[in-house]
C-alpha cells in the first residue's frame, strides 16, 4: 500500500465512524433533563416522593440520603408518591485469626425492603428489594470495632440511597 493510499483510508473510516454518531445523535436524551414540552420532569417527579420515617439509626441514615438525593436539598413540592422503608442490617464475621480465634475483618449486610406508593388509592405501584455490603476492621478494642461498624453502616446507606433512587427513577422513566 502506497503512503499515498493512508490519508484516504484514514478519512474513509472517520466518516463510517461518524455517520452512526450523526444519525443517533439526535435519538439521545438524558434521563434526568426536562421535556421541554412544559410537563415536569424526572427531576420533579423524584423530588415529589415523600418517605415515611423510619425507627432504626441505619434506616434514619438511608433515608436522610435519599431524602437529599430526590430532593437535591431543595424544599419536596407536594408528594405525588409515597415511599415507605423497611430496613435491617447484621453483622457477620468474615475473616478470624487462626491463632487467637478473634474476628478480624467483619462484614455488614444492610438490606432495605421499599414500596412506593399512590397516596391518594393507597396502591402499591413499585416494591423492590436492595441490599449493601461493607467490610470493616474489627479488633480487640472495643469502640475502635463500634465505630467502625457505624461507618460501614453510614456507607452501605449511602451506597443503598444511590441504589433507590436510581431504581426509582429507572420506574419513574417508564411511567409517566
């Protein structure tokens, strides 16, 4: 092949690499942008679901993060759904010294059973299952140990919030 032969091949494959990129272009449309038709968007209708309160620290962690996520700080415009929480976690010892038969490394399963639902008939409209694990130090000291459980708690809520939110508006997507 003649070097003359390569510029023409180079372009010959950026305008196939191109010609998918301009026709699909205008078929993408992020999921969190507004319509533009003047009807409220995903960003609205997120921020339109009230969660119930919750009776355990983890739970109340879970929902003050979804709670900001949904809302992004803002002030909740008047609920159009409502999400109510159930949430558990255990702790279960994942890796124990041979020699002194202590736990080392402990791991906490945080699980969230959710439902959303229509406030005004009370129907169900969504009910799902998630659930976060995170591992964490566990040693001789003792609240070395209950302080790096809280964490690893904090940061499966964490983990859990960006789950929820990210199911909901998956559901809130597909029904408008």
């Amino acid at each position: 092949m003649s070097s003359s032969d390569q510029p023409s091949r180079h372009r010959a494959l950026l305008a196939l690499a191109l010609v998918p990129m301009l026709m699909l272009g205008g078929c993408f449309r992020p999921m969190l942008a507004d319509p533009g038709n003047g009807s409220p968007g995903l960003k609205a209708r997120l921020a339109a679901i009230s969660i119930d309160p919750v009776d355990d620290r983890v739970g109340q962690q879970v929902r003050n993060r979804l709670s900001f996520n949904l809302t992004g700080g803002a002030e909740a415009p008047p609920a159009r759904y409502r999400l109510v929480l159930n949430t558990t976690n255990n702790s279960d010892s994942a890796l124990v010294n041979a020699l002194s038969n202590t736990p080392e490394i402990d791991t906490v399963t945080v699980t969230v059973d959710y439902t959303l639902l229509d406030p005004m008939t009370g129907k169900v409209v969504l009910k799902a299952k998630e659930f976060a694990r995170k591992s964490y130090n566990s040693g001789l000291q003792r609240f070395a140990t209950t302080r790096a459980l809280r964490d690893a708690q904090n940061d499966a809520a964490e983990v859990l919030a960006d789950q929820i939110r990210l199911r909901l508006a998956t559901w809130l997507a597909d029904h408008p």
